[in-house]
C-alpha cells in the first residue's frame, strides 16, 4: 500500500468520525437538519476506509480525460454554476427542471419525448421530497413555485 493512499484514507475516515459527531450534536427541531451532514460523514468513512482495501489501492488508476470528456465535464459544471444562479430567481421547481433538461439533453442517450418525461419525474420528485416530506423552505422565484 502506498503512503499517500494510507493518508488519504486515515484522513478521510477521522475528517469522517469527526463530521459524524458534529452531525448527531445538532439541535433542530427540523429533522432533516442532522440527515445530509451524517450521510456525508458516513461517506466520507466508506470512501477512507477503501483506500485501506490493498484490491482498490492496487487499481490501475484511470486517464486523465480526452477532450470530449473535458467538454462534457465542462458542460455539467457550468450547468451546476447556472442552476445555482437561476435557483433564487426562478424558483426550485423550473430552475431544477431546466438544470435536468440540459443535463438529460446533452449527457443522456434518450429522444427528446423521455428526456422531458424523465425531467419532468426527477424535478417533481426532488419537489415533493425536499419540500413536503423534508420540509425545507425552498426559493420560489418569480413563478412562485
């Protein structure tokens, strides 16, 4: 096992521990206010405790990416930076609606009839969850959705 990768995996298991206990130390009266921090840390211990697995450390490590995969990595950070932009102006539902819409269009090998579909399943889906289930405020934007 290299030194680096036992590092990184010891760093990122207690950056992980510590996240952990951070996260059940909240006091909310929202529920969902311990959920993402405690998902993360529990990631974060996943994630370090593979690079102390010898199978995964030994992998061959992948190539930096082409063009064309620089360009689409391109296109999803742009997308993300748009999105988070649009997001207080023209509110969660389209603003989410439209981040999925580029991002099926332009990654997916779908017709246009499913890409639509499916952005329409994935932003209300993420609707009713964050906003009903989760009860978290979301913009409304001008549309007031």
């Amino acid at each position: 096992m290299r030194r680096a990768d036992l590092l990184s995996g010891v760093f990122l298991v207690a950056l992980g521990v510590v996240s952990l206990v951070e996260a059940l130390r909240v006091r909310d009266d929202w529920q969902g206010a311990k959920l993402m921090p405690a998902a993360l840390a529990i990631v974060l211990v996943v994630l370090g405790a593979g690079h102390f697995v010898p199978a995964l450390a030994a992998a061959e490590r992948p190539a930096w990416p082409d063009a064309s995969r620089g360009r689409r990595l391109a296109l999803v950070f742009g997308a993300l930076v748009l999105y988070v932009a649009a997001l207080p102006f023209l509110g969660f539902l389209p603003a989410t609606a439209l981040f999925v819409l580029v991002l099926l269009g332009a990654l997916g090998d779908f017709s246009w009839a499913v890409t639509i579909v499916m952005t329409g399943a994935i932003a209300s889906a993420s609707h009713v969850v964050f906003k009903h289930w989760l009860g978290m405020p979301l913009p409304s934007g001008l549309f007031g959705l």
